[in-house]
C-alpha cells in the first residue's frame, strides 16, 4: 500500500564523512527535502556541517538542518546509510563485510527502536551485502529497503559511452547490472542512442571505433579505483546520485533506476540484493523491471549473484557463530 504523502519531507543522514557530506550538499542545493538531520559518531563534525550547510540556505529553498540523534529517526521519510568501515591493506573482502555488519547492526536496532517506519536507502560498501543485512536487521518490507546498486555505474556507462560518440549522455541510455563491484556487467543488447541500438549506431556511424566503445566498459567498472588512486576515494558522483533517488522517493516521482533490489525470481534469482532496473516511489520499490536478457549477459547475471549469495552465506555464518 502507497505510504500516505505528508506536508514535509525529512530526512536523516547516517555517516558524515566524504559520502554522506556530498549527499547532503547536494540535497541542500538542489533543495530536495525540508527536514536534513546528520548523525555521526563523530558529533563535534555533524554539528559544523549542519552549521557550514546552513549558511547555504540563503541561496536556496528553506530548510531545517542539524546533528541529530537516533530518536530523531522516528518520522523519517529516508534514511540514508553511508557509514562504514574502509578497506585496508591486506584485509580480504570477508573481513570488511564482517566488519561493516556489525557496524551495520549497532546503527539498525538504535533506528528500529525509534518507531523508524519510512525507507532505507544504503550506500556503504559492499552495497548489495549491506542492503540484504539493512532488510534482515530492521525487518521491514523488502520494497522499503533499497540499496544505491549499480546507480552510479550506469550512469558512469551513459557518460563514457556519450564522450565517444559525442552526442548528450541525456541520449544515451544502458545499465550497468549486478553486483556493485567486479562481477558487474553492461547489458549492451540494450543499450541504445536516441532509439537506435549501439551496434546500429556503430553500423551507421563508421568514424565510432567499436574496440574503444568495448573498452567504455572496463573504465566504467574500474573508475572508483583510478579515482581512488588520484585523490583518495568517490564522493561527488555518488553523493550526486543519493540524491537523485532520494528525490525520486520523496516526490513520488516513479522513476527506474538500477538499484540494489531484492530478487523473487527475476532474472532466475533468488534471495539475493541485485542491481536491476526498478520503478521507485514514495512507497519505495513499486516494480521490478526484468529485461530479457542475452544468454552471455544471464549468465553474468547468474554468476554475480552467486557471488554475492556465497559471501552473505559466510558474512551471517561467522556473524552468527561469534
């Protein structure tokens, strides 16, 4: 059932650092929501960042900005996740998902314990791992627990495909699907430039180097580690895409995005947070959008998913034996 719109939106912001600072940024300057409270551990960081946001308010629609605490959660719209633990050398991928899970948990229950009732919308890393634990923790409605998934990738694929044939990446339209990490794949048998299939365009278009439109791909999948290697980590794009969701939701938009979804048999998948294409509204996800996909691409899809339903299996099993 459709959540009834209110006079107000709010939201609350799990986790300021790079992330979760651009996010609200981008909130405040694209005047998306009414209500922005921020909790950190780091209290001291949230009050001056509410403050320094404030002082944009000015320029922009009004809004009420703050550090807040976990029973300011209670009448949340969204509730955005960007805290976690970072990666360090020599730690396997086992290790930051089990970290990260139990940072998970000890922000879920003081949340659910609010009366928090609105939509979750998470973006820390590994993104899919840490939705499907978001919506075991909190136990909410699936279609209220949304991951930002492949989101970013997508419209990373959009812009790269764009610069190479030089037309407005607004024309160009394709996702990016999967896991939100090495097993991620492009769905080129749907990929298209005004209507017309890339490979028609190619056709068409002889001057295209169809070896470099092959290798968008690999740039697109391997760019937060060449942004990494260049200035530290990936804020601005994802904070940018937060934020657009996070606007879908709260103006009912029904807009489709590749989000983290929970999967009932589309795309042969089972319990298993994905990105796929899905409708998103004020009652979070209204639809799962199955494409049929090419044999080669289902297979890509069947093995992400694998992936990530072996790494979920370990990540509970060790978090259930402590």
């Amino acid at each position: 059932m459709e959540k009834t719109i209110k006079s107000s939106n709010k939201v609350i912001l799990i986790g300021d650092g790079a992330v979760g600072s651009s996010y609200a940024y981008a909130l405040v300057l694209q005047g998306i929501a009414e209500e922005l409270g921020i909790i950190d551990i780091a209290r001291e960081k949230t009050e001056g960042d509410a403050l320094d946001l404030s002082h944009a308010l000015a320029f922009n629609s009004p809004k009420k900005i703050y550090a807040a605490s976990y029973e300011d959660c209670h009448d949340a719209d969204v509730i955005c996740i960007t805290a976690g633990a970072a990666q360090k050398p020599g730690e396997t991928r086992i290790d930051l998902v089990h970290k990260n899970l139990k940072i998970l948990k000890g922000i879920i229950d003081p949340i659910m314990a609010s009366g928090f009732d609105g939509i979750f919308l998470v973006a820390s890393n590994p993104v899919d791992i840490l939705t499907y634990a978001t919506w075991k923790f909190s136990g909410l409605p699936k279609h209220r627990v949304i991951g930002s998934g492949t989101a970013l990738d997508s419209a990373r694929f959009r812009q790269a495909i764009a610069e190479l044939i030089d037309v407005d990446a607004r024309n160009v339209h394709g996702y990016i699907l999967g896991e939100h990490g090495d097993t991620e794949f492009p769905v080129w048998s749907h990929a298209n430039v005004g209507g017309l299939q890339i490979y028609e365009w190619v056709r068409q278009n002889p001057n295209t180097d169809e070896e470099k439109l092959v290798e968008v791909f690999f740039q697109v999948r391997d760019a937060a580690y060449e942004i990494i290697a260049k200035k530290g980590a990936t804020y601005y794009g994802i904070g940018a895409t937060l934020a657009r969701i996070t606007k879908a939701i709260l103006n009912n938009e029904r807009a489709i995005f590749p989000l983290s979804v929970y999967l009932e048999g589309q795309y042969g998948q089972d319990d298993v947070y994905i990105g796929a294409p899905a409708v998103i509204g004020r009652d979070g996800i209204r639809q799962i959008i199955e494409i049929p996909l090419a044999d080669s691409e289902q297979e890509k899809m069947d093995l992400s998913a694998s992936a990530l339903k072996q790494v979920i299996h370990d990540a509970f099993e060790r978090l259930e034996n402590e």
